[in-house]
C-alpha cells in the first residue's frame, strides 16, 4: 500500500514538474506574429517537386537557383508580402535526359522563359504559426492563381525557416505534356530559409 502510495505521488509530482515546464514553452510558442521584418531567401532553402505516374513512380526534382523577398508583417499579417522567382534551366532530377526534356520547348521552355515567378495577392493567417498563400504563378508567359500553406519551422533573431506546400495545374501554364500518364499536378514541397535584410 506504501508503494503504491509513493508512486502515485510520484506520478503527481512528474506530472506537476511537466506542467510547470511545458506551460510557459506554449507561451513563448512561435508565432506569426513574432517574426516581422523583411527576408531575402537564401541558398540553404530547397525547392522540391514531384509529378506522379499512373502505376506508379513519376518525376521528382528541385531547382538550384531561385531568388525572392518576403516581408511579414506583425500587426496585421494580411498585409504582408511574397515575391519569388525560380530558373527553370536550374532544375535538377538526377538524370540528364529527363532534366533536358524539362527545360526545352515541350515544358518550361527555359530558353525563352527563363524564369517562373510568384508573386503574393492575398495572405491569410490560419493558426498561430500557419497560413494560406494566394497568389498569381507566371511560367511560359501564362499567369494563373496559386495557392501555398506556409508553415512557420523555426526563427532566431535574424533568420527564420518555413515549410510550404502547394499544387499547380501544369494545363494552366501550358505545360500539360504526358497526360494522362503523368499527373496534371505537380505537388511542391519547400524548405524556404530567410535572412532578414
């Protein structure tokens, strides 16, 4: 009886000590908020992508080079801002033949369109450290809504990381090629580093 007696009192005590612990951490959680200020993002993000296969398999990849601004805004984070570029003729699989289809004329056509752009029309906050991105993608000289979940990762004083997915329509940018067998979406996947400037 006395140890169970000790050990439910152990329990309270770990349990109390876990309390007294985690409660102030949820108040110094991260948050939108937190993180004002203007970022340039930097090499260290990455900039992954996958399109899917009937069967199985598909196309996966990243870009090498790509450039962008974001500036948050603490009071209201509806009136931040995000612009981002990347170069197609950055784009990279692991294999030759596929990352050359990739940058002629039957997908991105690189040389005549260097760059795909993103640029932010509507910010929307959806928990304390996430948020929904709309905005307007260019790619081969064709503009069409696109929408992004943020998530923030983690910030120090003068760097901050966030996590973003989104889907593109590749039919939207004229890019459809090898459908249906390759999927008509292409699912991002980013690592996105900033430095405040």
């Amino acid at each position: 009886m006395k140890n169970a007696k000790k050990f439910a009192s152990g329990i309270a005590r770990t349990a109390v000590a876990l309390f007294i612990a985690i409660v102030p951490a949820m108040a110094n959680a991260d948050t939108l908020s937190e993180v004002a200020g203007r970022y340039q993002i930097d090499a260290a993000s990455r900039i992954g992508f996958v399109v899917a296969q009937i069967g199985g398999g598909g196309i996966s990849g990243n870009f090498k080079k790509f450039s962008g601004v974001f500036a948050l805004n603490n009071s209201d984070i509806s009136r931040s801002t995000i612009e981002f570029t990347l170069f197609p003729e950055s784009v990279s699989t692991g294999q030759a033949r596929i990352e050359s289809f990739l940058r002629s004329d039957a997908v991105f056509d690189s040389q005549n369109f260097p760059k795909v752009t993103f640029k932010s029309t509507q910010i929307t906050q959806t928990g304390p450290s996430t948020a929904n991105v709309d905005g307007i993608l260019t790619a081969r000289g064709k503009s069409s809504p696109a929408s992004f979940q943020a998530s923030l990762s983690t910030h120090d004083k003068n760097a901050i990381v966030f996590h973003v997915e989104g889907k593109v329509m590749r039919s939207r940018y004229g890019m459809d090629v090898g459908t249906p067998i390759y999927s008509n979406v292409v699912q991002f996947d980013m690592t996105i580093h900033g430095q405040k400037s």
